[in-house]
C-alpha cells in the first residue's frame, strides 16, 4: 500500500452472518474518536494477519462516521483475504485499515440512478441507496443472488424506507422474478446512470446489454474488486524505460512490470495486484500498453497515457513510464 495513504486503528465492534458465507463487520475508532466521513460507493483497505491487504466496500449510509459497516463473501477457494475476516477476525480485534477511498462515485444530481447488484456487490450499492433515499432522488436497486440464502440485507432492504424501490431476483426462484437486462437496458434512458457491481461475468452482461443498446460510457459506473489471472500462454517480453533517468529495465514473460522493478530496486506502490484498485495506476509517456486491468474504462485505457503495471503489459518492445 502507498506509504502516503492515510491509516486508522478501529476495533471490530460487530460481527455476525447475513447470509450463506457473508459476515457483516462494523469497525469503530479504537480511540472513540469519530472516523473521517465517505461518499456512497467508498471502500477502505483492510490490513490482514500475515500481510494480506484487501479492500472492501463500506455499506452502511453514509451520514456519520461513527462506524464502518463491511460485508465479506467468505471465498474458499480464493486468495485467503476472506477467508481471515471469517476464520482469523474476531470481536474486539484490533485492525489497521485505510481512510475511505472512492473510485466508484455516485452522481448525486442524476435524474435516475439504476443499481444492479450481484450478490456481495451488493455492499457500495446499499450505500447509495441509501444516500439517494435520504435526498429524496429516483432510483432502482436490482439485487440478485443465486438463492434467497445467499443474498446479503434481505432484512435490512425489507425494513428500510426505500424497500418499494427494490427487486430481488434469485436464480431459483420463478422465471417471472428473475432479471432480463434486454427489458431493463434495451431502451436507452437519458439522465439514468447505471451502476453495478458483482462477479465478474454479471458486470460484463450488464455492461455488454447496455452499450449494445447505445448507452453512452458516462452513463455507465462498475466497480470490482476480483480479476481472472492477467497472465496469457502467448506472453512475450519487453522493456520499460523509466523517463526521470533513462534506465531500463528488462519484463520477462513471466513477470509483471511491478515485479521486474522490484527486481532491479524500484518501488511501485500496490494493493490489490489484480488491476482492480488503482493503487499502482502510472502514467506512459511512450509506447503502447497491453491492459488487462478491470479499474479503466475503455476510454482511459484507449487514451493510453496510464496503466496499471501490477497486471498489464506492453503490446510494444518498450515502455517508457513516467518514473
């Protein structure tokens, strides 16, 4: 993580089960000192027994700061980040986490907003109905799971002020309650933003219905915190040239550009190192980059002035990087 990047010291004050695998967390200040405030769509990164670092959505409202609210999908046959939350993480522990970061903001003054929520993607999403809720905003939240068991604040959306808003889809459920993006998206809305969050291939058919239907990319908001591995069979290797000193540095096919710097002594601050938190993000000054991030659009990652080195590569014999 960067080492400009603010700290904090909070105690777990909460912790208990809102569905099949998913635990809720609330962290309070260690100090009762209050919490610096977030903007719906925030997440903080959690410092984990044995250096793990992961980040996570905040998804309680955001109009105090008195508690953060988490929500962790225990993955067995992930990285070990959850599994740590779940398995290593009790009540009364004390934990180092980041000060709210927002790389998934919400549009406030948006005519509409439409949330689409993939089971634990759910957690920024909650956060901005919420927030919308109490500005008296329009707004739609779709929240689907693949059973009832497993979709996280079914109690809580059901006594909430907004629960008329809301529509749950499980994917055993009947075919009438389940979500049809062609219905949902095939008609372009002016005004309406569409956010989403979730599993990787839930994002991409929302995404995917949506500009086959014309909507435009500033209308469209995603955030994920999971990426498929970034390394291909026909990988090659390349340089970068680091532009304040001219040196350059060999990438092997089998190395990311943060660990072929590592190598040679230069430091690049990471987080997730799975191209979804924007931590590492670097400017490219020449060359042509290989992006196989999830954190830019398609547009950023078309304008090809930036990258991130934790998990893209270069299409071209070298990079030269604003370092």
């Amino acid at each position: 993580m960067s080492n400009h990047v603010q700290t904090l010291r909070v105690r777990v004050a909460g912790k208990h089960a809102i569905a099949q695998d998913i635990a809720l967390f609330e962290l309070a200040s260690d100090d009762s000192s209050p919490l610096p405030p977030f903007h719906a769509g925030a997440h903080v990164d959690v410092m984990l027994p044995g250096g793990i670092t992961r980040q996570y959505s905040l998804c309680n409202a955001p109009d105090g700061a008195a508690r953060y609210q988490i929500a962790v999908l225990k993955e067995v046959s992930g990285r070990g980040g959850s599994r740590a939350m779940h398995e290593a993480v009790s009540v009364g522990d004390l934990l180092t986490v980041s000060a709210p970061r927002n790389r998934f903001p919400l549009d406030e003054a948006a005519a509409h907003s439409l949330l689409l929520a993939g089971g634990i993607g759910i957690t920024p999403l909650l956060s901005m109905a919420e927030q919308l809720s109490v500005l008296g905003r329009n707004f739609e939240l779709h929240c689907c799971a693949r059973t009832r068991e497993r979709m996280p604040f079914r109690e809580r959306i059901a006594a909430s002020p907004y629960a008329a808003r809301v529509h749950l889809h499980v994917d055993d459920g009947v075919p009438e309650q389940r979500l049809h993006l062609g219905v949902l998206l095939g008609t372009l809305r002016p005004g309406t933003h569409v956010y989403t969050c979730g599993p990787q291939g839930f994002m991409e058919a929302v995404l995917a219905s949506a500009r086959s239907a014309g909507w435009p990319e500033a209308q469209l908001h995603w955030e994920s915190f999971g990426a498929a591995p970034a390394q291909r069979s026909d990988d090659g290797g390349f340089e970068v040239q680091l532009a304040r000193s001219g040196r350059v540095v060999p990438v092997a096919a089998s190395q990311t550009v943060v660990a072929a710097l590592a190598a040679h002594g230069v430091e690049v601050s990471t987080s997730c190192e799975q191209g979804v938190c924007g931590t590492c993000l670097t400017r490219v000054l020449e060359g042509e980059a290989d992006h196989r991030d999830l954190y830019l659009s398609p547009d950023e990652q078309a304008a090809n002035d930036q990258f991130l080195p934790c998990c893209s590569r270069s299409k071209t014999a070298r990079l030269v990087l604003d370092l």
